[in-house]
C-alpha cells in the first residue's frame, strides 16, 4: 500500500492538458507516454526497493528515469554532468547504491558493483510497476572542493512550496530553467512542470544562449528560472528583445536590486520574483515586490510550516521542506536540536528589511577586518554601465590581503572611459562601503566564470 504521508511524481503525469510535453533539443516526450511505457534497458528491470544512481548525459533521460523509479526505487541518487566520476565509487558506496541507470559507457568498480541498466525514450511497454516506497531524493551539494556531500529529500519536502501555492497558479505554463535539473534548483522547476499541470523545455549542454533563447521562444516559454549569475549573461547577450516570459524568477545567488531592476526594464511585461532556497534548506520563501532582500517581518512566523531565525547575523530554517539528513557513515547532523538548519547565509536589518551580505564561508579578511564580496559587487552593480562584477582577495604584504574588483562593461566601452567608469566606480564604493571594503584594483573584463550550478565563480589570488 502507498505510504499515505507521500506522493509518487507519475501520479501527476495524467492531470492537466493531455498534450503536455517534457523536451530537449533533440527529443519531445508527451507526460502521459510515461504512464504505461518504460525507457529502461538491459538487465533486470525489477527496481523495487533498490538504490538507483541516475548518472545520465542528457537531462532528459535523468527526468524520465526520476518519473518512472519515484514510489518504486527505495532511493535516488541524482548524479550532476559536471560530477568528476573519480569520485563516483566514494559516493557509491557513501549512498549504499546498487543499481546504476547511465546511458554512458560504464567500467570499472562502480559496473563490477552494481547492476547497470540503459535509458533511452520511454518506447517499451512497461512491467507492472508496484508504486509502494517513499523514495528517498539524494542530492549533492554544488561545493567546490573535496567530495560533494549527500543530502537526503522526500518528494513530499521538495514539493512542499509547489502543493502550497496550488496547482492553479501555474496550471498553464510551459516552463524552462537555466539550471541543470539534477541540481535543486532545477529540480524544483521540473516537480513545477510536472505537479502543476505544464510543460518543460529542457537546456542543452553547451548551447549557446542565442540558441538556448531562440529555442525557448520557438517552445513557447512562459515561465522560467535561474541565478543572478545565468540572468545577467542573458542580458549581456542582446537576446532578450526576442524573449518575453510572463514568470522570472531568482534564485541560488544575491538578487541584488541593480539585477532586478535590469530584468525589470528588459521584460516590463513579466512578474519578477526571486526566491531563497538552498538543497539543505529547501525553499524559504519568495519575494515578488521587485527589491532585493525580504520583509523582516518573515522572520519568527511560521508560513505555511516555514519558521526563520537569525542567529548572529546566520539565517536558519526549520520547515517540512528541509532535506532529512546527510547521508554518509561519518556524516554530520544537517539541524540543530531544535531542527532549524544554519544555512550560512549572512544577513543585515536595514529598516524593515533584511538583505543579504554574503556567505560566511567566503569572508575576505582585510587586516583583521571582515569583508563579504557580494555586498561590494552590489555598490559596483548599481552603475549603469556595469553589467556584472565579481569582488576578490589578492594577497598584500602589508594588510595579508585586498579587494580586487573585476567588472564586465556594457556595449562597446573605449579606453577613455575605462578612466572615468573606474573613477566613478570608486566613488560609489567610496560613499557606500567602510573605507577597507572599497577594492584597492578594478580591472576591466570581458567575462566572469560562472560554474556548473550557475553560480558566479568565486576564486581568490
């Protein structure tokens, strides 16, 4: 019998139009396709209660095999593009998995270990499936150094907001992320598309944003997400005049209001909303009055079973939609006693509104003296021809380090006003920052890294 305090995703796959369709760049995959027929291959298909790696190169297949193994795989294990598959037997094994779903060559320990299945589009009648566990959601978490860690969800957690707004909000949208869906963020917006009644156009490894946008117009695109990060190329490429989504919406990074403002003036027609969530924390809330930060007013209320604290400028969540635990032998408690988990965001009250400053773990320190690079990039982001910056360390003989700011222009700027921007730069950071948060350098770029997980990447000199 179905655990009656859960949900399996393939339930959801019937309601809403009968047309509605999961693609990629190459493939269309009607919803209701999935209901009786399976996209598994080779060995033995009997999932039951086995802990599944899904470990593919297109997303598509990852969500075909996320809707077909949800309620009959004991666990999933998502398994991102971008993961160094060195270390896919410590996570294996770390995981307990048995059974990898891949349409990748596979060799090695993790294919002497564990059984391995294909995936292609779901063509074959399906076995009678028997819809009984709660499936367990792993994740990875998107940090940069040493093994990822594992964090453990239930559908019902991860798609708490989603059931909490209603299905009506959504009911006829055709979704699409900049986010790879094996991340949280991503994965947030395919559970969107499936429970509430759309559709999903899938990104493509290493296409373009011309063709990224053109696709999503050509599909349709009503809805869509991403980070600052992903929001801020899209509007350097001179693409979005061809693109008019009615739903963007933040997440993952800083909004910061220069952003907000940017998308705002690029798609006056769209509601504009950012929202805070993290693969440990789940989702926190949203925020749609177009200003960065969020109304203090959230913080020691509890909506809709969310409940937020600051402690020493942290903020910390305790819902139904954080994930369970880590995973792991020697894996550490992901809550506190009371069940609120720190997410390392730091955060400042400025009149009746929070805002974010930076992560504690990326403190530049300047003499003694603390630094967060996103509340400089914000000053820095406020000038009109800034399109994107990203604050940094470089090492000091004399105070053991300094800011270094490195700012992509807008259009075509020449040299001779590479002087005047810079001094106007400074300016601002000037009135805006303590005098040691005003970066010692700005270098002018024509592009900032960002990483797998749409983050802008962040790396110290």
């Amino acid at each position: 019998m179905f655990p009656p305090d859960s949900i399996a995703l393939r339930h959801y796959l019937g309601r809403g139009p009968k047309d509605r369709t999961i693609s990629d760049a190459r493939h269309s995959v009607l919803l209701t396709d999935i209901i009786e027929h399976s996209g598994l291959t080779g060995g033995c298909c009997e999932l039951s209660g086995r802990s599944v790696l899904i470990a593919t190169s297109r997303q598509l297949f990852a969500a075909l095999a996320m809707i077909e193994l949800d309620g009959v795989a004991r666990r999933m294990l998502l398994c991102p593009p971008d993961l160094d598959w060195e270390r896919l037997q410590a996570l294996v094994e770390q995981a307990g998995i048995d059974t990898i779903v891949t349409d990748q060559p596979l060799s090695g320990y993790c294919a002497e270990r564990c059984s391995v299945l294909g995936i292609d589009l779901p063509e074959r009648r399906a076995a009678g499936r028997t819809v009984d566990h709660a499936t367990e959601w792993l994740m990875l978490t998107s940090g940069t150094s040493g093994l990822p860690k594992i964090v453990r969800h239930t559908l019902d957690g991860l798609a708490g907001a989603i059931i909490a707004e209603g299905p009506a909000r959504h009911s006829d949208a055709i979704w699409a992320t900049f986010y790879d869906i094996r991340r949280y963020g991503g994965l947030q917006i395919l559970l969107r598309a499936v429970i509430g009644g759309g559709s999903m156009v899938l990104s493509e490894p290493g296409e373009t944003i011309a063709a990224h946008v053109a696709r999503l117009r050509a599909g349709g695109v009503s809805h869509i997400s991403g980070t600052p990060s992903h929001w801020r190329k899209l509007l350097m490429s001179g693409t979005a005049a061809n693109f008019s989504p009615r739903y963007i919406r933040l997440s993952g990074e800083i909004a910061d209001q220069a952003v907000l403002d940017g998308l705002a003036q690029a798609f006056p027609h769209a509601s504009i909303g950012h929202a805070y969530a993290s693969t440990e924390a789940g989702v926190g809330f949203s925020v749609d009055d177009g200003r960065e930060g969020f109304p203090a007013h959230l913080i020691g209320r509890n909506r809709d079973g969310v409940e937020m604290k600051v402690v020493e400028g942290s903020l910390r969540i305790r819902s139904k939609r954080t994930a369970r635990a880590y995973v792991g032998a020697d894996a550490l408690p992901l809550a506190d006693a009371e069940g609120f988990v720190d997410t390392g965001d730091i955060v400042e009250l400025r009149g009746d509104r929070y805002h974010f400053v930076g992560r504690r773990g990326g403190i530049i320190n300047i003499g003694g003296l603390k630094v967060h690079p996103e509340e400089v990039e914000a000053v820095i982001n406020r000038h009109a021809c800034v399109q994107m910056s990203r604050a940094r360390s470089r090492r000091s003989p004399i105070t053991g380090a300094i800011v270094v700011a490195d700012v992509v222009l807008t259009g075509g700027t020449d040299e001779k006003r590479h002087e005047t921007i810079r001094a106007e730069i400074l300016s601002r950071c000037k009135d805006g920052l303590a005098a040691w948060k005003v970066p010692a350098v700005i270098r002018f770029v024509e592009r900032l890294e960002v990483t797998a997980a749409g983050k802008l990447a962040r790396t110290d000199a």
